[in-house]
C-alpha cells in the first residue's frame, strides 16, 4: 500500500515538484490459510464484501472446494478466474484476459495478474498467496510484476506492492517433489552470499528437507520441521532485508542477483526450458567456479557448495552452455546492469562481493574449468528432474498437468482420483487438510533461535532479459 507525498514550488521559468511515496505492506505466516479457523485473510475483504481471484488451475483444482467453503463460511461473494501461466504463457495476452480480476494466487500468476492489478485504474489492491517455494521464498518478496513481451523477458512491468501476503506452508504438501527441488535452489542462494546459519541448515537437512516437502510430509520428524521453519523465516526475513532499501531496483548491486547473471540463457536456449531453481543453479555454480579461480571463494568452501547442488539433484552444468551463450548472456546483462558486470558471487559463504573487471577470455577460461569440474560429479553435473514438465503449469494441456499433480495430492492424502483435480472439487472428507502448528511461534512474530539445532559443519523467440 502507497501513501504519496509531494509539494509544489514556484521557480524562474517554471514549476518545481519534489515528491516521496512511502510504500508499506505486511506477511504472514500462516497454516491453512483457506481454513475456516483463520480468519485473517477474509478480514481483508469484509469493508468489500467480495473477493476475486486469479488462481492457478492445479491449484484450484486442489484448493477450489476449500476456497469455496471458506469465503461462504465469511459471507463474501468469490469469483475466480483459472489460468494456467508458464513461461511460453507470461504474456500480454494473458495479461489482458485476467485484467478485470483484481486478487491473484501466487508463483507466475502473481506476476502477471500482479501487472494486471498495477495496470488496472493504474493501480488495483491485491492480496498474495504464493503456494509454491519459489513462490514463497523469492516471488512473494519483491514488488515486481511483469509480463514477457516481443521477444524479451518480463520486458513490461511494474512495481506494484500487494496490500497483504499470507505465507502458507502446508501447500507444499501437495506440490511436486521437483518443485521442492526448484525453489531450493533459491535458499542457497541467499544463505550461500548472506545467510551463514541457513546455509548450515540447509546443507545439514538437504535431502529430508527436500524429501519431506520441508517438514510438511505426513510423518516428517519434527527435527526437520523446526529446521524447515527457521530456515524459510530467516530466509525470507534476509531477502527483505536486502530489497527493502531498494524495491525500485534503483541501485544495481544487488545480492539476491546471485545466480541471474546467465540464468536467462539458460532457461531459454534448451528445446525444453530449463526450470528457474536449475538455471540459476548452473549460473551460480559457473560464477563460484570464476571465484574460486580468483581466489576470493576457498577451495574448501566452493566444494562444500557445489556438493550442496549436486545432493539437492540441481543441475550444475548443462550441455549447451557454452562460449556463444556465455557471451549472448554477458552482452544482454550489461545492457541492463548499465554497463557493469556486477556479478554478485559468495566470498566467503555467508557475504557477497560483485566482480566488475572481469575479461572476456577470464570468463571462457573459467568456464573451461568449470565444465572440468562439473564432470566429476554425479551425473556429470546434471540436475534431477531439471526440464519444465506437467508440473509446471502453462507448458502443457490441464489434463496432463493434472496427471503430475495428482501423484503430489495423492500423496498428501487431499484426494482420491484425477476426476477430482479435473473438476476442481472434492468430496469435503478428501480435501480436509490436517497440519499441527509448524509455524505456531513465528506466527506470533517470535523468531526461533537457530542455535538450538545443531549445526555440521531460444527455440521460444524469448531473449534473456533479467
């Protein structure tokens, strides 16, 4: 929410207008935000009497029921719009279908309706609700929205802040355990360049982290619970405390850039998109390999990284990365980086540097190295599950998307067959959701302290644009 102040002056040949806007919005986390227990979200619609809503198809079709019941059970008059948004799907077409809705879900929904909203009377309240971890760690931070265009991505937007973002965990019990391993890859890129401890925990609890959904599987131990909510809090808490000073992006040194240098390529240049989590994973990968090199990121350090990545099963090296895309790459970046590499990288682990003077020939050698490097690991460096598939919606018809979806539902026990996800509505026994307070202190604004756990040591026409 934006409250503007500005004043007007007389000057010799004309007018002088000097104003601020101070822009607030709030997040909470929250266990089963649809739950009819939580009032929260339906209090920030009750001065409307209604709500709209844009939601990912899967999503609905996981959730519709339960939203239904919930906005009923509140006496507040739901509509909603389904779409399904990939990266092929991020355009202004789909932009202009969803601009008279005016609330959004989350993941790539909320960049676009996002942009609908910041575009809509030029400037529509909406409330998020990110229900992948990507969504919810790194999506849900920034206020930007955007939507791809020509042959550029995110090339219109806005920065539009929501009024409110309700940060609810348990989604992640019906996501798809290569999902989880998507937005992993954004943990450790903010604890890798800020956030020593998470790093730790991250690197600690790697594959029962991914395994367990982080904590949010049926029979996951409670160790692991406790392990997942310090290191979403901490992670998300760092993230803001990186972008709050500069939402506008005005300032172009940016940390949480880490692993977006030639992470557009990456996700570009395969037939089959790269997922985000795995394209930012080799970006992030390659540049510690350049720091290494440089003698800014120890030895011992860049392996402990680069044995994160390769445990989580996110991908270090891929096949067409290669000099021409690494120079595609570099040549988009400093266009929009005003010139300067500013390749954010770890040194140590935990703190950041940005690298300017870096020649051409040092980035070929370096990735010569890295290539070297990347073989010696499992699967030659390969991720796990690394192309875009049904699970990622807008890639492909909803009846195959439904498909992937349904094994993650399964799973979780919301539902017992496909005709379920396919219409969008269960039998209320199926849908009920029954999660133990994983976040009960933190939701009451009380961090937890992280020294109780212990620690061990383009076929698609799109350029990249960051």
């Amino acid at each position: 929410m934006a409250d503007l102040k500005a004043n007007v002056q007389e000057t010799k040949h004309g007018f002088h207008v000097e104003g601020y806007e101070k822009i607030e919005y709030d997040f909470a986390f929250v266990d089963g935000v649809f739950d009819v227990g939580n009032p929260d979200l339906a209090e920030c619609y009750k001065k409307w009497g209604r709500v709209l809503a844009v939601t990912d198809k899967n999503v609905y079709g996981l959730y519709g029921l339960k939203m239904e019941n919930y906005f009923n059970h509140y006496n507040l008059k739901l509509k909603v719009h389904q779409t399904s948004i990939g990266e092929k799907a991020k355009t202004i077409d789909t932009f202009l279908e969803i601009a008279d809705i005016l609330v959004v879900g989350g993941g790539l929904v909320t960049d676009v309706a996002g942009f609908a909203c910041a575009a809509y009377r030029r400037n529509t309240n909406f409330i998020r609700v990110p229900t992948t971890v990507i969504g919810l760690i790194d999506a849900s931070v920034s206020i930007k929205v955007a939507v791809n265009y020509g042959r550029y991505k995110n090339r219109l937007g806005a920065y539009h802040a929501p009024l409110h973002t309700f940060l609810d965990f348990t989604f992640l019990r019906t996501l798809p355990i290569a999902q989880v391993r998507n937005g992993f890859a954004e943990l450790i890129k903010i604890s890798s360049c800020a956030h020593i401890q998470v790093f730790d925990l991250l690197d600690k609890f790697c594959e029962q982290l991914i395994e367990t959904k982080f904590g949010r599987a049926d029979g996951s131990r409670s160790e692991i619970r406790k392990a997942a909510d310090i290191i979403n809090r901490e992670g998300i808490y760092e993230m803001l405390k990186l972008e709050s000073p500069n939402l506008h992006e005005i300032g172009l040194d940016r940390v949480i850039a880490y692993g977006h240098t030639w992470s557009p390529m990456h996700e570009l240049i395969p037939e089959t998109p790269l997922r985000h989590g795995h394209a930012i994973s080799i970006d992030m990968a390659y540049s510690a390999t350049l720091a290494m090199q440089r003698g800014i990121l120890p030895d011992k350090e860049y392996q402990r990284l680069l044995n994160l990545f390769s445990r989580a099963g996110l991908s270090i090296d891929h096949p067409q990365f290669d000099d021409e895309v690494l120079d595609k790459g570099t040549a988009a970046i400093l266009k929009t980086r005003d010139g300067l590499l500013r390749l954010a990288v770890p040194s140590p682990l935990g703190s950041c540097t940005f690298l300017n003077n870096v020649s051409p020939q040092e980035l070929r050698q370096a990735l010569k190295k890295h290539k070297e490097i990347a073989k010696l690991y499992p699967r030659e460096g390969a991720g796990i599950e690394a192309y875009v598939d049904s699970s990622d919606t807008g890639y492909t018809d909803l009846e195959t998307e439904n498909l992937s979806v349904e094994r993650a539902a399964k799973e979780a026990g919301v539902l017992r067959n496909a005709r379920d996800v396919a219409n969008g509505c269960m039998d209320e026994r199926d849908n009920l959701i029954v999660v133990k307070a994983a976040v009960g202190s933190q939701a009451k604004g009380h961090p937890m302290n992280i020294s109780e756990i212990p620690i061990n040591g383009p076929p698609n026409d799109i350029e990249a644009q960051a």
